[in-house]
C-alpha cells in the first residue's frame, strides 16, 4: 500500500502539462486517450449569435479606438464524458513554422487578448457541459483610446484540463481566431529583409539546384499572406531551372520568418541568377487594406561545372608534363647527335693511293710531306 502511494506521489511531482490547440471555424477537439472503453472528450468552439451558431469561420471587427463591440461565442461538449472547459482569450503570434499560435493560457495578454471580458468583466469563465451540450456565451470587446491603428490578433479559446495515461495532465485547447482592425492609417508591408543563395552542383555539368533563403519581414500593420514565386536566368536572359511557387502563411504585424527554397534542375552553366517575387495578400474574410505591395530580389550566384574544370586542368597539365619530356629526350637525342658528329669530324682518316700519292685531310698531307 505505502508503495503504490509513493508511486502515485512521484508520477503526481513529475507530471507534465501537455497543450494542444486546434483552429478552426467551429473549433472541435476529441480524444479518447484518458476515458475507458468507448468513451471520448470533446471541445467545440464557434463564433455564435444570441441564438447559437452563425456562418462566420472567425471573429472580425473593424473598429474605432475607444470603441466597445459585444459579441457571442458557443461553446459544446460533442463526446460523452462530463467536462469542465475554461473559456478565455488569448494574444496571438506566428510560430517558428509560420504557423497562427496563440500564448499560454496562463500567460498574460498585452494586446488585442486582454481587450475581451466577459460576464461582471471577468477575463475567464468556466462551463460545467454535460455530453452533447452546448452553451453560448457573451463577451465584450473594449478597444483602448490609444489602440494604435491596424490588425490586432488574438483567439477565443476553449480550454479543458483532463488526465491522460500514466496520470499525465493534458490541457486540450480549442480556438477560434480573432481580427481586430483599428481604424487609422493602414500601412501593408511585406518585405525581403535578407536574400542569399547558393548553386549545389553533381558529378555531371547537367545536374544541380540553387538553393535561397530569405528573411521575410511584415513591417506594416496589416496581417498579410502571399505567393512566393522563385525562378531563375544565365546568359542573355535565357530561363534556367524548375519555376516554383509556394503559398505563403499569414503573417501578423510585426512578425518575421527564415524560410529556404530550392530551384531545381539548374545545370553548371557558369552563373545563375535566382530571383524571388513576393506577392501580398490577404486571408479569408479579411477587410481589404488597399494596393498591396510586390517585392522582388535577386542574387548572382556562380554554377561552374568545377569537376570538368579540374578535369581539364589535371589533363591539361600530364599533357604539358608529357611535352616538356618529349622535348627533353627529343633535345638529348640532338646533343648526343652533334657530339658523334663533331668526333667524326675530328678523326685523321689517312691513306695511299696505287700510285703512291698520299690522300686524307691536310694535316694528313703536311705530315707525309715532313717524312
């Protein structure tokens, strides 16, 4: 008995909080992983009327500073155990991978979260939701004096605290995403802080790929998406390389993202030159924002065929190595020629005729002539 209660108390000191967060239009969540057989947790979350569900996929305002909107939000248990959900908002923010997040529940909201209360101007409340029930709640939106212009984004969340296996604390959050768009103003811009690129080539001059990355900065007051095209060019303009085009994620004001793109099947034709559009746009049932900007960058980057070249080069050289050689030898071989040639020609050759006249060189004659 003392065992299984210290057990219990260890797995109790080390447990761990696990969130998860799902945004959608009707927010919806279900696991089966705590309950017996058959039996599932849900959480649905929902823009709302007064009288329940409405057709909007996320809270949207335009909206004056010093403004105060109220609105409705449905909240719904779809599986078939007792739940207790926490429902509050939340400050939002783009994640490493780009993707919407919203901040920790406990953690404290400066922005467009910290704006919404709900009944007797509390900033959660809890709903105790049998399965299959649903309740719809009001919340007020006070928007400051001094609200700078612009989006603010934030989520209504619905959070549900259960015990998962191992007796592990898992929270399961839901959200809807909140717009808040402050009247001033608006100043769309999306931006290429940084652009770099590199050419990775293979074993043959055919094969290769430019690789970019690029710092993406929203430096307006406008959540903003977009297209990234990349595509590439050599000599007189010719296009080279695999055209690629890409959706870019929402980015909330003030946001920044590394990304990286590959443009394949560039062969090593000496240089590239990569460029990278960026084209703005705006999400779903977004306000329009006005002309939205379109930047391009480009790099030079050279895509030489290295292995051809040392090729070249190594052969070029035993050629040149085997000509110096030839040529030695060649060399040696006329030295050794006119060496034998000038001995000959210094040898006294002296000989008699039938008649008795002496032949030969001169000094052979003085000679003859001297006996």
């Amino acid at each position: 008995m003392k065992k299984e209660m210290a057990g219990r108390i260890v797995r109790n000191l080390f447990a761990a909080t696990v969130i998860s967060l799902v945004f959608t239009g009707s927010g919806m969540l279900a696991s089966t992983s705590a309950q017996a057989e058959g039996e599932t947790i849900g959480i649905s979350i929902a823009p709302a009327d007064k009288n329940g569900l409405d057709n909007r996929s996320r809270f949207s305002y335009q909206i004056e500073p010093g403004q105060t909107v109220s609105d409705f939000v449905r909240v719904s248990n779809p599986g078939s155990t007792p739940i207790t959900v926490t429902v509050l908002a939340a400050d939002a923010f783009n994640a490493e991978d780009g993707a919407f997040a919203l901040i920790e529940s406990k953690a404290q909201s400066t922005d467009a979260g910290s704006w919404v209360t709900f009944a007797g101007g509390e900033t959660e409340v809890a709903l105790e939701l049998k399965p299959a029930e649903a309740q719809v709640i009001g919340f007020q939106l006070d928007v400051p004096a001094d609200a700078t212009p612009g989006d603010h984004a934030g989520g209504i969340v619905a959070s549900a605290s259960v015990v998962g296996e191992g007796e592990i604390a898992v929270e399961r959050r839901v959200a809807t995403r909140m717009y808040v768009r402050v009247a001033g103003e608006l100043q769309p811009a999306l931006t290429l802080s940084s652009f770099s690129a590199t050419h990775t080539g293979g074993l043959l001059p055919t094969s290769g790929a430019v690789r970019v990355n690029a710092v993406l900065s929203n430096s307006g007051n406008v959540a903003l998406s977009g297209t990234v095209t990349l595509t590439g060019s050599t000599w007189s303009g010719i296009a080279i390389g695999q055209t690629m085009e890409v959706e870019l994620q929402e980015m909330l004001p003030g946001s920044s993202r590394t990304v990286t793109y590959d443009l394949a099947k560039v062969p090593q034709v000496g240089f590239v030159k990569p460029k990278l559009l960026l084209r703005s746009a705006v999400d779903g049932d977004a306000p329009d924002p006005g002309p939205l900007p379109v930047v391009e960058r480009d790099a030079f980057v050279w895509a030489m065929p290295w292995l051809v070249l040392a090729i070249l080069v190594i052969g070029g050289g035993g050629g040149t190595l085997l000509l110096r050689r030839r040529r030695r030898r060649d060399a040696e071989h006329v030295a050794a020629w006119i060496a034998q040639t000038q001995a000959e020609a210094g040898t006294e050759t002296i000989s008699t005729d039938p008649a008795g006249v002496a032949t030969g060189s001169s000094a052979g004659r003085e000679k003859v002539k001297a006996q």
